[in-house]
C-alpha cells in the first residue's frame, strides 16, 4: 500500500527501506507478502488501524504517536534517515474543527518550547484550491493523489517555489530546469497560457487570511473545487478566529502543497520565520518543523468507507536542532542532587542517604564511577546537577554532611563551582537537616528540571 | 556484530529480522556492509555508542531509553514480534552499587504500578557462579558467552528448569529430552557425575540471599571462579539491605541464567509470583517481566577498551498485558473536560470556552465528530473523560452552561450517567463560574488522571 502514497510514486520503493519477509520462504516475485517496509510515516498505519478497527474505536478517534520512521534519501542537517516523528490525527471528523485544531495545537507546541510568537508560523493551503488552479488551466486536477502525473510536475514546482524562487518554478512549469550543480528537472512542459495562470497563482502573498482567500477568490472561484477549497479555508480561519490564533500565528499560503500524495483538502506547515545564520553568515534554513492536513480518502483505501480524517506531525530531531538557535545548550539532569562517594567502606551509608532523599522527593542519583571527589564534582557538573552531598569520616562522625552548590558557568558552557563570597555556595548541615535544608534551595523549581532555572537567573536556584 | 550475542548462535539470523542495506549495489556475499537487521535490543546499540563517543560521554555514562525492537520468533501471549522495551544502564560503573540499583529500581517501578510487594520478586544469579558449576563439573566455562557450545546446553537446560522441571532439565543436560509435541532436543551429553553435580546446584532453594550464597559456597566455593561470583553476591546483598530491599524484594536464585550471550556476571530478572488463571482456569504464565545484568564485555568488542557495565529492560507490553490481571481495565483520557457541540452554529462559542477551560488549565476537548448529543455523551464514556460541558441556546440565553458528570459504571465497564438523587451528576453553572466549579471538583485528582480514581472509589471524583 505504501508505495502509493510516497512523494516520488514515479519510483517504485525510492524513499523506503525495503525488507523481506523472512517467514515467506519460495514466493512469486510480486507476492503481496513477499515485501515489507520500515515505516515511512505514522499516518499511513493509523488508517489502516483504523479500517480493520472500525466498529471498536470511539468516534472520532482521536490520538497522538511517537514512533521512528525511516527515510531512505540523502541525510543533511536535520534530516535523518531515522528519525523520530510526533504524530497527531482525528478520524472520523465533521466539518473543520479539528483542521484548525491542529493548527493551533502546532502554536502552541511552539510557544511551549519558548519559540516567541513572530518567529513561527503556520501555513495553511487547501489541495482543492491547487485543484482549482489545475482546472482553471486546463489539466486534470483528478490526478491530484497521482504524483507522477503532469499534475505532479506542476505540483512540485509549485512546492519548489520558496527554494528556486518564481523564475525557477516557472521554468519547472514550462520544458524544465537546469540547477547550479548541473542537474536538469524535466518540467510539466504547460503552454505558456497555462504557465502565466499558475504563476499568477503563485504571486498571491501569503499572509492575512481573508485577504489571501479574497485572492484565491478572483483565480479559481468560478471552478467548483476552487471554490469549495475557499470556503473551507474561510471556516478554518473563523474557527482559529474563535481558538486565538490569528493570522500572524497561522496565515494561508496559496503555494503550501506537501509532498504526500495522500492529501484531500487543506494542508498544512510549520516553519521558522526568525532569521539564523551559519559560522560563516550564510542563513540556515530547517525547512518545515511541521506538516501536515486532510486525508479524506486514506481510510477508505484499506476499508473501502469514507472516512474523513486530518492530522500532523513533528520531526523530533528536527526541531530540537532547531531549538538550539534559540538557547544553548545547558547540561540539566532530571537528577537534584549526587550523593559523593568519598569513603569507599562508608557506601551503604551513602546508599542510605541516597534513599532517604528519594524518599523526601528529591531526585537523587548515587555515583557509581570510580573517579576521585573531583573527578566526581566534574560530573555532576557535566551533568547539571545542582547539589553534591559531602561526607567523609571528619563530617559524619559530627553528624554533619557539606552541600556543594554549582552554578552555571556561561564560559565554559557546564556547571561549575562558584568562588565570589557574596553567594555561599558550599555549606554544612547537620545530617537531620539535610532534607529541609535542600527542599528550600528546590523549592521554587521542583517541579522543573531545577538546574535550568538555576542557569537561566545566572547561579541562584530561585527562579 | 549482532549474532554474536544472540542466544541461538548456533542458527546466525535465527531471532533477527536482516534488511538488506539499499545502498549496497553489488557487493560480495559476507562484506559487513551488505547487510542491517532490525533492531534486537537496545544494548548492543548502546554500547556501540559507549565505544564511539567514549571520550565525549560523563563518566559513568547512564542513561535510560524507550524505543521498539524487533524479535524473529513464534509471536504468543505477551511475546510480540516487534514491542517497546524500556532500558537503563550504567556504563563504567564501579563496584556493584549499580548492580543493586538496577534491582531496586525493577521494585520501584512495580511498585509505582500498584503491583504489591510480594506479588512481584526480582531474582537475582552471577555467570561466574554459573561458571563455577561449569568448573566443578569438569566442564570448559571460558565459552560461557559462546551459546553453541556444550556449555551453553548446560546452560540451556538449566534456563529451562522452572518450565521442564527438575526432570526435563536433566534429560537436557544428559543426552536429551522428547517433548510433549514429540520435538526432540539434543542434550548437553554430561556424564552421570556431572549431572550430578550440576543437579545438586539446581536443588539450592532459591530465597533468602545469604542462605543461597552459603549454600552456593559449599557447592562452587572451591572454584576460583565461582568464589568470585559468591563474593560479587554478597556485596550486592549489602547493598540492597542499605537500600531496603529485603529477600522478599530481590532474592537469589541460582537457576537464573538470562538468553543473552553478553552477560559475564551478576543477571537477574523480574517475575510476577502472584498466580492467576485464565478463563478456564489454567494457570497463566508471563514469563519474566525485566530482565538484565553485568557486561563487562560488550563495549569492549567494538573499541577494544575495557568497560565495566550493568543494565536491565522491561517488556512495556508484557507488562501491561501483566498489570490488566491485578486491576481490570477502566477507561480514561487525559481529558476532563469534553465540551460537546449541541448547536453547530455556536461553534465560535464552543472553541472559545474550550480555550477558556485550556487556559485554566483543565484538559479539555471539544467533540469534533457528528453525533448528537447521545453520541457525544457515549463518546466521553467510552473514553473516560469525567465532565461534559452542555450549552444550547437555552442555556447560553441565560448565561448558564450545564455540567454532566459521567461516573464509572462496573456493569459495562465504562463511564455512565448516574442516576442515583443523593448525589447529583449534573448541574447548572453561571457560564462565569464555570472553571472554579470545575477545579473545586477536579481539584483531589487533578495531577492524576481524574477518572481513574473515580473508578476506584465507585462514582465520586473526590479520592
């Protein structure tokens, strides 16, 4: 079933890691089970789950995945040929709500990762929409799911637009185009009537909704499936309206396609709009963080019933490349405090100590290498862990421990120890204090991974 | 380097899933490149990974890792071809404190999934007692990792002694055993001594920890080897006593023996001791639910250096086919708060009020499929979710919202609508006191999944 669905249907198993089934000994070339594959997408599984579960699942069905998926292509930067993709769907929907909610549930992923509002935005388009296009040049706009079509060709120069800019697609819409390193694309080889309605198409701005369905409107309103693709989108944008989002959030974009052959309607994605530049000040580009839209027919494939269905998904690695424009890298641990081990025959005191904190809700992790205290003050500070519990016989036979606090140490990009007087970083406890005495330093970021805040606010814990 | 460590060496290929790499045009039969398998555990990964980075990872390295692997073998009750194990281990440990911990921790986690102590029990054996057997006997310990030797018969049948029984194992360990399919295995061929002695250790009651170690020191604490192995045992005691786990948590047992080839010391594994029977009242076997231990060795195979090394897996689907026996399924969502659409064309007000609630912090979903209200009542019972928010014109005229609270129902095993008088289930609240009285009645269970202890107390969400 795969096959069908990918990018590059032209090429039967490009894209996909193929793997044969080793329990089908002798089996005719082209036997259905003979051949699998790793999982391309988490998308085209759900519907079969759907189709086979039907009458079990609640109506809708609505749920999240993360799983790896595998690319064979070309890696780069942040793309892997193995990666892991977050996954969002809702099958057997009405209307569009549930388009706009994934819209707004990819903002709100954004702003919960600290991306301010302005340096993402979601872009939305409608397949029906491009359809129109199709139709109101005279091809087959049917042939939408059939990437290897003319159809496809005029798609993918469309989808090219942001990397070759209008010249380029135009010469993919005509006989085709030669790119810097030599390559030539052969190109949907339109009339040059048919190149000028699409490039037409192609210089509506993207931006503020209403204004972008009002362009789309004057293009392909008078086709049927034109119209039908404005409408839809005029309802997404009263519902995103209704959730908060406005059009700097989530604007349309007439030149959105996405790859996947597996599209019905709207269709969606995620980029960056804040500006990053390499070492050498050439702008870093991640393409889309996000993507994704409806897929009416793909339940239906499997199943044979209509099924109406939108979702989108997160490439992982992706965007956690991504979030480092934004914020070095801090070591954090989920880990609060490391418990030293500076006597060797004193371990099941240690061991003791390292319960008891638990016990009190402390992440507590006991060193179980072989270094020295400071090798072992190293890595609590390589790890980010804000306190190091101290004691030897000297401190437990006066039944006191020594807290080390590191502060982080925007030098050398780790936690280190802190030397400037005003902000005691080293103290002694009494052992049946120990508890209540780190509770106070955690306290305001229990709840998070207390290093970070601690790295954030410059060497205190109490953010 | 994978069929190395796979427990049937004997058949390379046999457990693995083997992918032909795509990029490899013509390359020559047995060139290490031609070919992947399908990830068999995430060990083995991790270690690479330990050797490569070596110079780059803290010391110790310890991490946990969630991700699916992938077994060739006869799929059953809990025994999937492709499942999600749950890892952790330390790298470059020293001593035995991580040993300890990585049992300690198979006890916390049951314990976190309510399955009591004493229905649960970490076993824990050493390779080097094993190997001391081995020694005792006459027999060659060195290939203790090679699986297709005559040692790893012996160990194979000793592996086999909680199915087969004292008997079965042996047969194996003589000149081998008929099951009752008839399927014939070929035995270890020891002569009738060392049967003998191998079946005396067999006989060491597994229990108490320092009793089995006495018992082990009279039978292979005249070995270099296995002395060893006692000695590794009795530091893990005392670590587990400084941890407070007793013989009832983690005993020792010297019949466990764990597939995997890699383990050159202390192995363990996690059972369920509390006994249930399927329908017809047969008792039901899980297998065991964790399983890990030392690996002294295994980095060391890919960069030379040697790493001392422990960790352990849990099966997260045999699991929690395991935890549906001691609580029956209830269902529940993430979401409290389902707001149903009554009137389509108050859809604006339904997303704003779900935004509100979202923004209070209550989990809320607004129903996005095309029932009515019956259906979307139907809908958050089958999924758990707690409280329906219902406003028509009638309501919202007034300014009011009316609030269903569905309670779980033990007859269908789902969420219903009570209808008991003494404690209403549904009420009228002023549209602007909606998310008090919504957070006055979430507010016990609000950090867990509410409908969860809704079930367990039988209707009110106050546990």
């Amino acid at each position: 079933m795969l096959g069908k669905f990918l990018p590059e249907s032209g090429q039967p198993g490009a894209g996909i890691f193929p793997l044969r089934n080793p329990d089908v000994g002798e089996c005719q070339p082209g036997d259905p089970e003979e051949w699998f594959a790793l999982r391309y997408d988490l998308t085209a599984s759900l519907a079969r789950v759907c189709a086979q579960y039907a009458h079990e699942l609640p109506k809708p069905f609505r749920r999240y995945q993360v799983g790896t998926v595998w690319r064979h292509e070309k890696p780069g930067l942040g793309r892997l040929r193995a990666f892991t993709q977050f996954d969002v769907d809702s099958v057997g929907v009405h209307g569009l709500i549930a388009d706009a909610e994934v819209c707004a549930l990819a903002c709100d992923i954004f702003e919960a990762l600290e991306i301010p509002r302005g340096d993402y935005q979601i872009r939305v388009n409608n397949r029906k929409v491009l359809a129109g296009v199709l139709v109101a040049a005279g091809l087959d706009p049917g042939s939408l799911a059939d990437t290897s079509s003319q159809t496809g060709a005029v798609l993918r120069a469309i989808d090219k637009l942001d990397r070759i800019g209008l010249e380029g697609a135009t010469e993919l819409l005509g006989k085709g185009r030669r790119d810097e390193s030599g390559d030539y694309t052969k190109g949907a080889c339109l009339d040059p009537k048919q190149i000028e309605q699409v490039v037409s198409f192609l210089r509506v701005p993207r931006g503020e909704r209403l204004s972008v369905c009002e362009a789309l409107d004057r293009l392909v309103g008078h086709t049927d499936i034109g119209k039908v693709g404005i409408d839809e989108l005029r309802e997404i944008d009263r519902h995103l309206g209704a959730i908060g989002r406005d059009s700097e959030d989530v604007a349309f974009d007439a030149t959105v396609v996405r790859g996947l052959g597996y599209y019905t309607g709207p269709v969606f994605e995620g980029v960056l709009t804040k500006q990053f530049c390499d070492e050498s000040g050439r702008p870093r580009s991640f393409g889309s963080l996000f993507g994704g839209g409806r897929y009416d027919e793909l339940v239906e494939r499997f199943s044979g019933e209509k099924v109406r269905a939108v979702g989108g998904s997160i490439g992982i690695d992706r965007l956690l490349e991504a979030l480092k424009l934004f914020e070095p890298e801090v070591p954090s641990s989920a880990a609060q405090v490391l418990v030293a081990v500076v006597e060797r025959e004193r371990i099941s005191w240690y061991l003791g100590v390292t319960r008891t904190l638990r016990s009190a809700g402390i992440n507590t992790e006991i060193y179980s290498g072989d270094g020295n205290l400071r090798a072992q003050l190293k890595y609590a500070a390589k790890l980010g862990i804000p306190f190091v519990l101290i004691a030897g016989g000297r401190e437990l036979d006066r039944d006191v421990v020594q807290v080390k606090q590191l502060v982080y140490s925007a030098r050398n990009g780790t936690l280190a120890q802190a030397s400037h007087a005003e902000q005691p970083t080293q103290w002694e406890a009494p052992i049946s204090r120990v508890v209540p005495a780190l509770h106070e330093r955690l306290a305001p970021s229990r709840e998070s991974v207390g290093v970070w805040s601690c790295a954030r606010t410059g060497g205190t814990n109490q953010a």
